[in-house]
C-alpha cells in the first residue's frame, strides 16, 4: 500500500454507500491502518445522487476535505455513469469499480476512458439473491477487496457481525456476508 490509499463511493441514498465507506474504514482500523470515511450529500432524500469517501493509510491523516483525486472509485448505481463525472479525478493508473451487467470494456466505452483499471460486478442481483433486497453495499465491498487487496476479507466479515448484529436479524447479517463472499467471487476484469 502506498502511503494513503483514497477511495470515492458514488451512489444514491439509500443504497449504502455511507454504510459502506465506514466499513471499509472500520475493517481497515482493525489491520492497524488510519482512516477516515464521511460522506457528502445534496438534496438529503432517499435516491438522490451522493458520494461518500475513505481514506485508509499507514500514517496519521492530516487532510479534511472530500477526495478530488482517488486512487479508486466505486460507483453502486450505474444510472450515475450517464449523470455524474464518476470517473473525475481518477488517475490513469487508478481503480473503476462498477455495479452492472456491462462488462468492463462496455463501460470503458460507454464513458471514453482511457488508462485506469476497470472493474464489474451484478452487485444489485447478488444483494437480490442473498439479502432480497437490491441494496449493492456490502456486495461492492467484497469485489473493492478482491481487485484492490486493501483489506483482508475475513476483517471485513468480522466488522460486519460486529455491526450488522447489533441492527439486524441473523439471516440478514449471513445474507450480507453471503453477498460479499459472492461478489468476491464474481468480480470481473478486463
């Protein structure tokens, strides 16, 4: 890892994006690393666009504003692609994780990128088959953690119970584990 790894989630409210930035955040607490997540609204409503951010590092964290230059983005709605600049700021060299039925290349094209990694996963359909619900969250975590290895996976499960057992019953918490070892699983590349 270099010396500050930052990660921008763009999705809708209620989706989880917050939810996720923090886990990631709270799994990486638990490898020793700094952190940071917070996340920035508009129009505070439930499917209005929003975009929440992590910072995970070796080091103390000594800046406070929202990232303008992540190393990676991770996008849980795909309708954003075609209304929000996702991929602003995103280095050539940078990480584009995407919530879809497209492949990787079908979103290189759709949005004329060049350079940076490019990353798909059906998180909608695996939150659907695990949670019964298409909240794309904890599904988007677990592919974040395969193409990037940030984290380990079993911290991630591990933050997980810890939190979600505290809020939800214990199918939910299984479905949400259940969804990010799939998504792990099923992340594709180009």
């Amino acid at each position: 890892m270099t010396d500050m790894i930052e990660v921008r989630w763009h999705g809708r409210g209620g989706q989880g994006a917050k939810t996720a930035s923090q886990l990631l955040a709270d799994a990486a607490l638990d490898e020793d690393m700094y952190i940071q997540a917070f996340s920035e609204y508009g129009p505070e409503r439930m499917g209005a666009p929003m975009q929440s951010f992590t910072r995970i590092s070796k080091e103390p964290i000594t800046i406070h504003c929202h990232v303008t230059n992540p190393e990676v983005v991770v996008v849980l709605d795909p309708t954003l692609l075609r209304t929000v600049d996702v991929a602003g700021g995103l280095s050539e060299d940078g990480t584009l994780l995407v919530n879809t039925t497209k492949s990787p290349a079908e979103v290189r094209k759709e949005l004329n990128l060049k350079g940076c990694k490019i990353y798909t996963v059906d998180a909608t359909r695996i939150a659907t088959d695990c949670l019964g619900r298409p909240i794309p969250n904890t599904p988007m975590i677990g592919a974040l953690i395969k193409v990037t290895a940030l984290i380990k996976v079993k911290n991630l499960i591990k933050g997980l119970k810890k939190k979600f057992s505290k809020k939800f019953k214990p199918e939910i918490v299984e479905g949400n584990i259940k969804a990010v070892e799939r998504a792990y699983e099923e992340v594709k590349s180009e």
